[in-house]
C-alpha cells in the first residue's frame, strides 16, 4: 500500500506540473516586461516602454477564477470570448481604467443568460462540434463607457484587405506583443471564419504568440488612432488562429436584437474606405444629373 501511495501522489505531482506548464504566458520572440508587460511597474526608473502605450485596453477583463477567462466589451453590456473558454454565469469581471495596476478597477458581473452566461455565435457543426469558437456573452450592468472601452470592428470590402495588417496580440497574463494577419480561412471545417498569424519573422523582437490559457483574449488592429477588435483566439503553438470577428457581425447584432437591446457593434472603415464609398457616391449623383 504505501508503494501504490507514494506512486499515486508522485503521478498526481507530475500531472499538476505539466498542467500547470502548459499554461504558459503568451510567447514574445525577445520579451522585456517594461516593453510588453502592461501593467509593469515602474519604480522610478524611468523604464517603462510599454509596446502599445497611449491604446485604451481598458475594454478587457478577465473573471476572478485561478484559470481566469477573457471578455472583450463590444458594447455597454455585450462582450465576446471563445466558446471553448469563456466566464460563466456569476462570474465577476475585473476592467483596468489604465496601464496601472494600482489604478482604478470596475467590477462586473457575467448575466444568466443563455448556456452560462451567453451564446455561441453560430449553432453546432455535423456531429454537434462547434464549426467557430466565437461566444457572446452579457454583464448584469452596462460598464460605464467613459471609463471602459467597447471596442468597434473594423469592416473592409474583402478579406484580402486585411492581409498583412499589423495586429496587437493581447494574452496572459496582461502581456501584448505585435504579429501581421497572414490569412483568412472562410473555407468552414472545425474552426471556421478565422485568420492566421505566424510565429517565423526572427527580425521581429516584438512577434507573439497565443498559448493555452490566452483563448477568448483579442486581438486589435489600430484604425483612426484607436484600437479596434479583429480577432478572438481560440488556437495557438507556432501559429495563431482567431476568430476572425468581422465576419460575425451580423450574428453579433442578431443575439444583441433578440435579447430585446437596441446595442449594436459599431462598424468602423477605413479612411481611405470612406473616401471610395464618397467617390462613389458622387459618381452616382453626378450620373443621374447628366440623365436628367
């Protein structure tokens, strides 16, 4: 008995460390905490040189469990999170103000609403496998927008557009880095509408990459100066897969009107795209002044 005991506890052993192990903070090719941590402490150094200072993070949160669980605000009361890791119902949601850690904090509660505190975003593939990992859920209260960011989606005329777009990578535990939109997989199969980033630019210090335990974390690209939300991870080791959120737009706003809210996700474009969309426009008038 006492060899069976201590062979017990010595598998249970390794089996917490690998899990816990596994559960790595998100990858930077060439990290520095002052550079890619965002809630690093500057203790008067003057060192803080923070990758994405000046952007307003302060629309995501995590739940107070020990494995916690990402949201991202797209709206006063609507966030999204992956299917496969995401709050549940009760769960308390911390938002930081700033970059500061002893900074202001809002807490928030995840609603009873749905299958644990939301929905997924599309119904279940053949089998009853999910074909995206897209989640939406819903908070008790809306967060005050003047302290907490909901972030808009940046909509362009076709996914080639989007190619090579520099990304900010958000993952554990509150670490950002930088990667480039490599592809957009429409094709459907187990993760379906989702982009790809490599984790192969050695030139690169500040390439990132998702780990188990950065699901449900976003990604941003930057449109008009501000953060704007393009991807929920849901993949990662030598290449990131996000859900890629413009593609779900209009499943967003249909969960959003068929809980009975007037909230919408706010679809930015380009400027450049504004300017084709008035050229256009233009055109058509001018068109219809030289028939009549």
């Amino acid at each position: 008995m006492k060899r069976i005991t201590i062979t017990s506890i010595s598998f249970c052993l390794v089996v917490f460390f690998c899990v816990e192990a596994s559960w790595a903070n998100l990858t930077i090719r060439e990290f520095d905490e002052n550079r890619h941590d965002r809630f690093y402490v500057d203790v008067g150094g003057g060192d803080k040189a923070f990758i994405a200072e000046g952007y307003d993070f302060s629309g995501t949160g995590k739940d107070d469990s020990t494995s916690h669980h990402w949201v991202t605000m797209i709206s006063p009361t609507y966030f999204v999170s992956a299917s496969h890791w995401h709050p549940g119902a009760g769960a308390t949601i911390t938002f930081y103000e700033n970059n500061d850690p002893s900074g202001a904090t809002h807490e928030h509660t995840v609603a009873d609403w749905g299958g644990f505190g939301g929905h997924d975003v599309l119904p279940d593939g053949a089998g009853g496998y999910p074909n995206y990992d897209l989640w939406i859920g819903k908070l008790t209260e809306p967060v005050d927008t003047d302290k907490i960011a909901c972030y808009s989606v940046l909509e362009l005329s076709s996914t080639d557009d989007y190619i090579d777009r520099d990304l900010f990578v958000y993952g554990k535990p509150d670490r950002v880095g930088h990667n480039t939109i490599g592809s957009i997989d429409t094709s459907g199969g187990l993760y379906d509408k989702h982009m790809r980033f490599d984790y192969n630019t050695l030139t690169d210090p500040d390439e990132a990459m998702t780990e188990p335990g950065d699901s449900g974390g976003a990604s941003f690209t930057v449109c008009n100066g501000v953060l704007t939300l393009i991807g929920i991870h849901h993949y990662g080791e030598t290449i990131g897969r996000d859900s890629f959120v413009p593609l779900y737009i209009d499943e967003l706003n249909g969960w959003m009107a068929g809980d009975g809210s007037d909230e919408r996700v706010t679809v930015v474009p380009e400027p450049a795209t504004m300017i084709l969309l008035s050229i256009g426009a233009m055109g058509m008038i001018i068109r219809r002044r030289r028939k009549a």
